[in-house]
C-alpha cells in the first residue's frame, strides 16, 4: 500500500512540474495579480492531490484540473472577490508575470494595454476568451471546463472578443504583435 501512494506521489509531482507554467498562465490571466494566481494554483493542486488516485485514471487529467481551477476561481468571483489585471493608480507597483517566449500574449508589444482590457470583461467572457484562445481549447473542452454548453463558450468567446477589439489601443498592439 505504501509503495502505490509514494509511485502516486510521484505521478503527482511529475504532473505538478509539468504543467506549474501553463496552469500559473491561466490562472494569472483569470485572477490578474500574481499572487492571487499562486494561491489558485496551490489550492486547485490541494484538491486534485486529495483525488489523484482518481485524477491519475482519467483520460484527460489537465482538463480536470482546469475544470476544478474555474470552478474554484468561479467561487471565489462569486463572493465578490475583487480581481485586477493591471495595477490601480495607488498601488505601490505593478503586477509581475513572467512571459514564456512561445506564448502569444508575450508577442504582444503592450501587455498592460491589453491585461487592462482582459480585466475590464466579465468574469464569465474572461474566462472564455482565456480558455479558448490562450488556452487554444476547443469549444467542447472550454464548455466542460466552463460547466456550460458549447453555445454559452462561444457567445461569451465573441463577447468578450469584440470587447477587446473595441478597447483604445489593443487592436492595433495585438495586429502588430502577431505580424512581427
């Protein structure tokens, strides 16, 4: 019995070192300060270490861990946790995140233009946008980790794509960014 739990243990941290980079990138780009991030991390990662016996036998264990970082970041939105992306006026400094160089976000020449306008969605199209286009889910995987339907992800995707594209200087900064 205590060999399986130490080779799951293993399996654990294996997964955890894996995948710490993309699941600190979602969660900072759901929560918007780093800080906030880790601890939705730490805390999705507390709950699926309690359940890895069943998370390791599922086809698809990132998708279950997604699925429980929503939910835990839909939870914690609901009690009216206040989220910013980009720093107010009177905060001693700004939010830190280090971009991964393959990541699309990084390409971008204004990051805080356009964390400022990820921030100014609702939580819901936030959530949509980051899992279908940072995430580059699929619009059935984003569903399930979104606990919705399919035509929910792509009205809030389109939403909360056209918000964007609405915002002052973030088209032009992600259409030079992408074309470089």
């Amino acid at each position: 019995m205590r060999v399986r739990k130490q080779a799951g243990d293993g399996e654990f941290h294996d997964f955890v070192v894996g995948r710490w980079p993309r699941l600190m990138r979602t969660a900072f780009l759901l929560t918007g300060d780093q800080h906030a991030a880790e601890d939705l991390v730490q805390s999705t990662l507390e709950q699926v270490y309690a359940a890895w016996h069943r998370v390791a036998l599922a086809d698809a264990p990132e998708a279950y861990v997604r699925r429980v970082m929503i939910n835990a970041h839909a939870r914690r939105y609901r009690r009216k946790l206040r989220e910013f992306l980009a720093p107010r006026s009177e905060d001693a400094g700004p939010t830190h995140e280090v971009a991964d160089t393959s990541d699309r976000i990084a390409q971008a020449d204004d990051r805080h233009t356009l964390l400022k306008a990820l921030a100014e969605l609702p939580t819901r199209q936030r959530e949509a946008v980051v899992l279908r286009y940072w995430e580059d889910l699929s619009e059935i995987q984003t569903a399930e980790a979104m606990g919705c339907s399919v035509g929910t992800v792509k009205s809030n995707a389109a939403k909360g794509i056209a918000k964007l594209r609405a915002a002052s200087g973030v088209a032009e900064t992600v259409t030079q960014g992408g074309r470089k």
